[in-house]
C-alpha cells in the first residue's frame, strides 16, 4: 500500500479517557515513516486555526470531536474521529479498527463528507437590524456549535418566556424550560432526547425543538439551514443560559435575542466506509429491539 509520507497530521487526545494515553502512543509509534506529526494536542488549547496540518486525528469521543470542529474557526482540515466514549454518532471509527482505516486515509482510500454548522449571536434591544453586518458589530455574544445551540431556563428553574420567529416573521410566544435548534448532525444528540426528529446529515435543515412546553400542541419543526432563526428572551430566570454544542455560552437577559444562522464554513469529516446510517443507529439507539423473555421455567 502506497502511503502519503508528506501527509502533515496534528492529533488531538482528550486523554482524561483511561484508553486514550497509549492509544496515543501506539499511534505515534504506528505513524513513524508514513505521516509526519506536526503536532499533539492533549489539554485543548492549541489554536487549531494556525495549524500547518492536512488531517487532525481525534482520539476521544464525540465531545472531544465538537470542541476540535469549534476550534478550527472556519478551516477546511478534515478530521478523523476514533470514538473511546459512548456512542460515538461523530467520531465513528472504534478503537479496534481505527489502525487499519488509518493506513486507507493515508493511502487517499476514505471518503471525506461535510457537515453544517450554526453560528448563534447574542444582541440586545438597542440592535434592531438582522443584517449580518450589524449584528457583529453589536453582538455580545457569538460561536459556531456543529451540533446544537440550546437556551434552557436554569435556575431558579421557573418557566421562561421566548419569543420565536424565522425569516423576518414575527415571532410567536412560547413558555416551557428552554429551546434546541439542531443540525442534521446534533439532530441525533439533545434534540432526539426532548423529542425532536432524526434528520439525515445531508439534508439542509435546522429542527427547532422546545424543551418541555407549557403548551402540548407545541411540536418541533424542521426549517431550511438558509433560514435565519431568532429567539426572543422575553421572560427568563436568572440562571438562563444559551449553550453552543453544550460547550461555548453565555447567560441571557430580558430582551436578548439570539440570532441562529448556517455557518460560512463546513467541518470535513472522514467517513466510516463499514457503518450503514441507518443500521448505525438502530444499533445504537436500540430500534425495534425485541423483547427479553424470561425462558426460566
């Protein structure tokens, strides 16, 4: 197998995760003569904007694999991710067959699919524009989340109060804990917890899922990612906070408004050529598992 020896790979270890140190080391060890490391990165704070890097290997799970996509602000590296947490619907090569894959990735011989960010902003009452231009120049708040960006209540855990719109709509009122709006990829993470639907990675959409709504006949709906969304804070508690992939946030004040818009950039991610969609989540959401019976006489 012919190898890419120039190939320049920076790696990224959340080694907090017992199985991660000499996975790590067994993969610098395997990369001797085949890739050069330009660099590792096990505390998370390496400005991986700046990185002189073809591919970023990313040994952790799918936390570790969002925080890396976050701190690529926009770059266009394609990340490979090798799942040592739970389900892994992102980093989706395991352990155990991350080396031969490896060698295939170095060999040009795995497919590389992009997935959709947001980008959420924070404005107050004094911007009354949406245009993107005025919001960065008034924002108080701003990241990109590849899953999700999620306002929940928090405490004094009272119901909160905001009002939400899209595409210049006026927006509708809406009481309960808080709101996901996900895309396709987090659409399998928090957004499928409270409820929301499964949306394929390739479809170009957001869901808007209420958490716990005062009002029963408040589903969740799917809009075009061309869609700009705005959540109001009209009530909230002292404690409520806008989340970015559970990761970036900051808290919120009446008369806020979050801005939730289709990131300019892509996050590439090398595919998993031996998992199937759809049997990938059956397996890992247990889908149509029979029941156990008790055969004991």
């Amino acid at each position: 197998m012919q190898f890419a020896i120039d190939m320049k790979l920076f790696i990224v270890a959340n080694t907090e995760k017992p199985r991660v140190r000499p996975a790590l080391e067994g993969v610098v060890r395997d990369l001797k003569g085949k890739a050069e490391i330009v660099g590792v990165d096990t505390d998370h704070t390496s400005d991986l904007s700046k990185v002189n890097a073809d591919a970023i290997l990313v040994l952790g799970g799918d936390g570790t694999l969002l925080s890396t996509a976050r701190r690529l602000h926009g770059r266009a590296i394609p990340l490979m991710g090798v799942n040592f947490g739970r389900l892994g619907f992102l980093a989706s090569f395991t352990p155990e067959e991350f080396p031969r894959h490896l060698e295939l990735f170095l060999a040009g011989k795995l497919p590389i699919g992009r997935r959709k960010m947001l980008e959420a902003s924070v404005i107050g009452e004094d911007c009354s524009s949406l245009e993107v231009a005025e919001i960065a120049k008034k924002r108080k708040f701003f990241a990109t989340a590849l899953n999700d960006a999620v306002i929940t209540g928090g405490p004094p855990f009272h119901m909160i109060e905001l009002e939400l719109g899209a595409d210049g709509e006026e927006g509708i009122k809406y009481f309960g804990d808080g709101v996901i709006v996900s895309t396709p990829s987090g659409s399998t993470a928090y957004n499928v917890s409270a409820g929301g639907p499964i949306i394929s990675p390739d479809v170009e959409a957001f869901c808007i899922t209420p958490i716990c709504p005062h009002s029963l006949s408040f589903r969740p709906v799917v809009v075009s990612s061309n869609s700009t969304v705005v959540v109001g804070a009209s009530r909230v508690n002292e404690g409520t906070t806008l989340f970015c992939d559970g990761q970036a946030s900051t808290r919120l004040s009446a008369g806020d408004r979050v801005i939730i818009r289709k990131s300019a950039s892509d996050v590439l991610l090398v595919e998993n050529p031996d998992t199937q969609q759809w049997r990938g989540l059956a397996e890992k959401l247990g889908w149509a598992s029979s029941p156990k019976y008790n055969t004991k006489e």
